[in-house]
C-alpha cells in the first residue's frame, strides 16, 4: 500500500522503501501492521522516490544542524571566560 501510495502521489514508478520504514511496518508481524505511519517521500533528480520514517529523516536533519551550530557558537572555555566581581 505504502509503494502504490508513493507511485501515485510522487508520479513515479521507482519507488524504494527505507530500511527502518520496512522494520517498522514488519515489527508486529505479517498479521498486525501497524494502522498508521507518518512518512517522508523524497524525490531524486532521477525521478527516484525514497519513502522512510517521517520520525528518523526529522532526527537526522534536527542533528545534523545541531552539530553544525554547536561546531559554530562553541562556548568559550573556562580560561577565557571573564572573571565575575561579586
């Protein structure tokens, strides 16, 4: 159902699924997957569609600028902080 959703939606006919979106969907069984799950389609100069976890993609986006403005804004270290009268 998640490929023909992909197709029709993305109007492509190469459709790939994640490896943790199969994992989730198989994690009940073949009898019990799950009703509902949130999905990030992406396409490719190609016309390729990528379809994973809506969850992990906005995990992986959030962290990798996280590290970029951690790597940026780098708190000064003790040293150079200036010292406080009280």
């Amino acid at each position: 159902m998640i490929r023909e959703f992909a197709k029709k939606s993305m109007k492509s006919d190469e459709v790939k699924l994640d490896q943790d979106l199969n994992r989730q969907i198989w994690k009940r069984g073949k009898t019990n997957p799950p009703r509902k799950v949130r999905l990030k389609l992406v396409k490719d100069e190609d016309g390729e569609v990528v379809v994973s976890l809506y969850d992990e993609a906005t995990k992986y986006e959030q962290n990798k600028k996280g590290d970029m403005i951690s790597k940026e804004n780098k708190p000064p270290e003790m040293s150079e902080r200036p010292e406080v009268s009280k």
